[in-house]
C-alpha cells in the first residue's frame, strides 16, 4: 500500500473518484460506524438525526453493519425516555480489532484493541534494542504479536491491521525505516521482515503519539503540534484533525531546527540543534551524569529530590525548547503545544523556562502548552487505534474478511 | 462568510453533509468545469473518459453548463481525428469573472480575469500606503474597483467575487485585518469598507502569492513552501495542494523565526528574527542606504552593478534565510521552497549563500530552490484566481446569479 490507511481515507473513501451510489453507501456506512462509536451506544433514530439520513436510510446501514458483525444491539433502551422504546446500538467488542506494536530504542511492546477502543491484551519487554540489527529484534517483535493474537483471537478479535511504531524516520510507502539513528538502522523494510498476515502500516513514534492524542483526549484542538522524545525529539504536527507528513514523509523534525546555529555539530550534518541542547543525551552531559538505563526516571527522580545540576539542565533544556518552538508556532500556528511520550515525565521542570522562553518571544496571549497524560504509553495506542480508525472509515472493506 | 470560499470549497462543496443525489450533481458539474478548464478545450466523450461518467451523464451536466453561460460549444472539433467529430467544450470567457485587489504598502491594484484565467483588465497605482489610514486607501481602492468592473462589463464579464490581497495578517473571518505592522493598520474590517456587491475574501499576499504558484505554474509540487517579501518577510505553506493556514489564520510567520536568538529586538517581540537580517530595512541598512522608494529595485541595480556593500549585505540576508529555512525545511519537509514577491527580483544574490547554507545543514539531497516566474504579480494573480476557483469548484453555487 501506499500511505498508510487512515491517511488513505482521512477525507474519506474514493474522494478522487466520480460519485457512485455505491461510494455513498460506503461513505454512509462509515458515518453509521463513527456516530455509534462517538457515543458508546445510539438507537437508530438518534443515528439518523445525528447524520442527517432517514430512519429507513439508516436502518438499511444498521443491518448490514449488524450483519457484518460491527455493531451489535444492546436490546431495548433503557424506559424513561420520550417515545417508542428502540433497541440501542453498539459497536463491537468481537470481530476486527486494532493490532499496534512498538520497537522503541529500550523496549518492544505489542497490544490488541477493540473496535470500542479498549484494551484487550498487551505484552511489554524491557532491553536495550540499540546495537541489535533488525532481524533478532523484529523476530523477537514478532513473536509478542503471535502471542498476542492468540490471546485476542480467543476473545473473538481479530487483527485488521498491524500498525509499528518506531523511533526514526519512515518512508512514505508507510513500511521503509530510512534511518533511525538510535538504533542504528538505516533502509530496513520492515514490510520484509514482519509475517505477512495483516496489511502494515509503519509510522514514527512522534506521529503515532501525537494521532494517539488526537484520537483519545476528549477535548484535543484540531491542530495542534504534538512535541514528542524518546532518545531523539519529534514532533507530530496535527494540522484540521489530519497528520502533516511531508513530501518523503519527514515532516516533524524539530530536533533538528537550529536553535543556535554556530553551536555544537549534529549527527544530521547541522550545528546547534535543539537535540544539541534539549536531547536526552545532551541534558544527561549537561546534569554530569553518564547515559544508558531509565534515564527520564534517573533525570525526574534526580529533579524532584533537588538536584541541582539536573534543574539547571532541564531548565536549559526547556528554553532550548522554548526558541526551537518559537519558530515553529511562527511557522504553523497552531492551537495549543503538547509534551508528549517520554518528555511527559520531565515536564514539571522543562516547562517554565520553555513558556517563559515563549512568552518573551512570541507577541499576542501565549500559545498554551499542555502535558499529554497518555504519556509514554501514546504511540502503542496511536499505532492500534489507526487500524481501528481505518475499519472505522470504510466498513465496508472489512465486512467480507476475519 | 466564515472561510475564503476557496478554502471552505477545496475538498468539495458539502463534505460533512450526508451524501445526498443534489451535492452528487453539484460535485459532478465541478468535475466537469476542472476537467474543460484543465485542458482549454474537450469534446463531451472526452470530458466522460476524464471523469469516469458515462456520455449521458455527463451530456446532461453540460447542457446544464452551457444553459448557464459557464461552458461554451466552439463547434466540431479539427477534422483528421478518429471517429465521428464531437462539438468541443471551453469554459466561457464571458460570465462570472475573479475580481481581485491588492493593498500594497507602495500600491494598489486591481485586475478582472475570465473563467480561462486570462487577465481582462487591470489598473495599478503607486504612492506609498505607510501612515495613510484605512479609510481613503480603501475609498480609492474602491474607486479602482469601480472602474475595471465597469470595463469587465462592457465584454459581458460580472464578477463572482472581490478577493483583496494584504500585507499584513488576516483573522480567519477571512475579512479583518488583525495587523499589518507597515501600514500600520490593525484589527481593521475591510468588510466594512468595501461595497457589498461581491462576496468578499481578504488574505495575506504570500498566501495568495503561494496559491497563484500553486494554481498557475504548470509543474509546481503538491508541497511547498513559497517565500514572500513585500517589506516584511511571510510564507505560504502549501501541502497537499492546500494552504496550511494555522488556527488564528496566521501560519507562514517565517520572518520572526528566530535565527541567533539573542540578536537584535524585532518588533514582535522576539529577539534576531529573520527579518532583523533578511527583511528590506535590514539588507538597506547593512548596506549603508536609505529607506523609501523603489528599494527593490534600487538593490537589484546596485548589486548588478557590483556594489560590494550591497552584494554582501544580500549574501548574509541569503545566509540568515538559509537558517531560518533549515528549521522550516526539518519542519515541513517541503518537496520544494519558492521564492516569490519581490524577493523573486534579488534573488541571484540571495541564492548562493542561501542554497549553501541549507546543503551545510540538511542532511540528504538538497531541497530545490526554485523562483518564482510571477514574481511581484503573483499576489494580484492569486487572489484573482481564487474567485474563479470557488465558481469551478461549485459552479452551481453561481449559476443562477449574474
């Protein structure tokens, strides 16, 4: 495939074809789904009211949804309300499910997700991944998502989908890692290595956090640009509820936006880069401590017993933040700023100098910056629900399959 | 209005409604006007293979068409082709027509073109708008309107829409200028002081500078990032074919992208923003010249003529473009960068340094660098078009007017 689903059909299936009755069905199909999956449960009138189709229209949609085993009925509504009682819908806890994995610099995680969005089974490992060439690691991956699997599949789900967060720069054919510095992996086809047993999707980790935000938060702005770091620092930049990739797919790279441009030299050829100043490894150097283990949790557990080296480190850090990201709300406008993956966790001590940094900068009230509770945990979650989003968005194109 | 008509109509007219037969029809009339206006002419057969309709469908939405003067038959297309000749297609040069000003900080411009994109009438005056208020800029600007609508009309053209090009920032209201520092105009209502005859939409002229290339050039990528200089220095960012416009309307602040973070205060706010050492005051300054005039030109003509101060003043304005452009470029990841605007006339002294600025810090194949051909035009150009635009993306819409 060529971009990875949700993309494909972010605006919506066959877009660029001519309108036939049968891309309304499956456009109206789709509506039916993300009405019902908005609420949690809906009778077939609140859907027709809320899409703005006849009952009728609707129900047509609903059986064949119910048929096809996406939605279910839940019976009849609970009395008191006004009218005739009718039997409430709900999307399925059986049938395609969300199957997410992540290679992370540190750890391998693989989970399985509902249609509803719940988690129903997960398997984490710990263990450096840095120096390991892709065949082992993804072998080992491989055997989590076949335990994984069988797990779901003994609870009704199965996989619609495989979507892989990892920790550097992705191809647009959505399976091609073009390098991932910190685990010295360049050109690796995952596509080639993964089991061909579901279609693929391979994204950044910084995007799948930052889709992850988008989708989960109730009360996330459409655009917003999602500040991400593992070892490295990403940005996902959500612009009108979609995913701004770029022309290669490489959209995002705020690590590497100068922030003093005679400073250090950089490993992507530059001089004084916001991962010079703000990066894990540099705050390590700048706090006098050595790298490798927990190093957010050795970097917050330091801060809060009062360290001084690591507070003036992550202060420094935070202002290196604050003039990287000054050029980029320049740039994108965007609603609101959020610390996301592992940078969640050092928050209390980046964020004043950065808003300060900000503040001093930036004319008109202050971009408000906001910490992502889903925290590390967000690119596991964005990678499974996008193959959820994806059954999601065309209904259709699963019905006959599982 | 609550967006550009351009914008609220670039993924189609009724996007979040239900799919009903009516927005079918009105989406299919689109499919047809882009696809005669994309080729200048086309037979019926033609039009159908195009858009993957059958002949009847579409003879039914081009009688529609030519009933309401938006396509015109030229008679039986140029013997020596296969099979029994069809009557050609064009879009009508008569009809609805793109009405489009600019406020310029030097001059004021307006021009009409047809629904073939030529230009059918213009006027243009020059005499600097720094320290006038809005009110006698606008009532001349009007008296200009008048004018070139009055001439427009005479050929049987009437316009669809006045869209009005500004340098300064523009709410999203897509009428309101919130400020536009060299005019210093601010929270200005152009709405208010414009005749009412047309449909109104005010945007900033780099935004319409990007869509002029986007729309006009006929091999320009789908993303890129178009540089514009009138005094300050602004940026549209094109991706996907459509204007990233931030959530205040005021994406493409490239020339208060920090590049030495404690240089010299910009009027934002900030400290050694690009526009401290690439906006026009900045390169007159550091080349030892006054303000006022024609100060592109002028710098232009020094520098052809080898003034050492001048050439060096633009070789380091290229050098702190290539910074800012850096942290854009990791950003974006634009397939392209233009240059536009008036800028488009200094650049063989900005490129070099530039271009061997950005290859000193991206990693990869360089991004190109290309200029463009409108140059100062493509303002005026862009706006214009954006009205023809929004009749060939929803010609219904239209139809019944005029």
């Amino acid at each position: 495939m060529t971009a990875p689903l949700h993309e494909a059909r972010a605006t919506g299936p066959g877009r660029a074809l001519p309108d036939t009755q049968q891309g309304m069905r499956r456009r109206n199909l789709a509506r039916v789904m993300h009405a019902v999956s908005a609420e949690g449960s809906l009778s077939r009138a609140a859907v027709a009211s809320r899409i703005g189709l006849t009952r009728a229209a609707v129900s047509t949609l609903v059986d064949e949804l119910i048929r096809t085993g996406l939605l279910e009925e839940l019976g009849p509504e609970r009395p008191g309300r006004v009218g005739r009682p009718g039997s409430a819908l709900a999307v399925s806890g059986r049938g395609p499910a969300g199957l997410g994995a992540e290679i992370g610099v540190d750890h391998l995680a693989v989970c399985v997700i509902d249609l509803r969005g719940e988690v129903r089974a997960r398997i984490e490992r710990h263990g450096t991944n840095r120096g390991r060439s892709p065949e082992p690691v993804v072998e080992e991956l491989t055997g989590m998502v076949r335990q994984v699997v069988a797990e779901a599949e003994r609870e009704g789900l199965w996989p619609a989908g495989l979507a892989v967060a990892v920790p550097g720069l992705v191809a647009r054919d959505a399976r091609t890692i073009v390098r991932a510095p910190n685990l010295d992996w360049h050109d690796t086809d995952l596509g080639a290595l993964l089991p061909n047993d579901f279609p693929l999707t391979v994204d950044n980790e910084a995007n799948f956090g930052g889709l992850a935000e988008l989708w989960l938060r109730p009360d996330t702005p459409r655009d917003f640009l999602h500040v991400s770091a593992e070892i490295g620092i990403g940005a996902a930049l959500v612009v009108d509820g979609s995913l701004l990739r770029g022309t290669r797919g490489f959209a995002g790279e705020l690590g590497h936006v100068p922030v003093h441009p005679d400073g250090p030299p950089c490993v992507c050829g530059g001089r004084g880069c916001l991962e010079q100043y703000a990066g894990e490894e540099a705050v390590l150097r700048a706090a006098g401590l050595e790298p490798g283990g927990d190093r957010v949790g050795l970097l917050a557990g330091l801060a809060t017993d009062g360290d001084p080296n690591v507070r003036r480190a992550l202060r420094e850090a935070g202002t290196a933040f604050g003039i990287a990201l000054t050029g980029a709300l320049n740039l994108l406008d965007p609603e609101e700023v959020v610390l996301g993956g592992a940078l969640s966790g050092l928050a209390p001590w980046l964020l004043p100098s950065l808003e300060s940094e900000l503040a001093r900068r930036t004319a008109g009230p202050p971009r408000p910056v906001s910490v992502s509770r889903l925290g590390p945990e967000g690119p596991l979650l964005g990678a499974a629900h996008s193959v959820v989003r994806a059954v999601l968005d065309d209904p259709a194109a699963v019905a006959g399959r599982g």
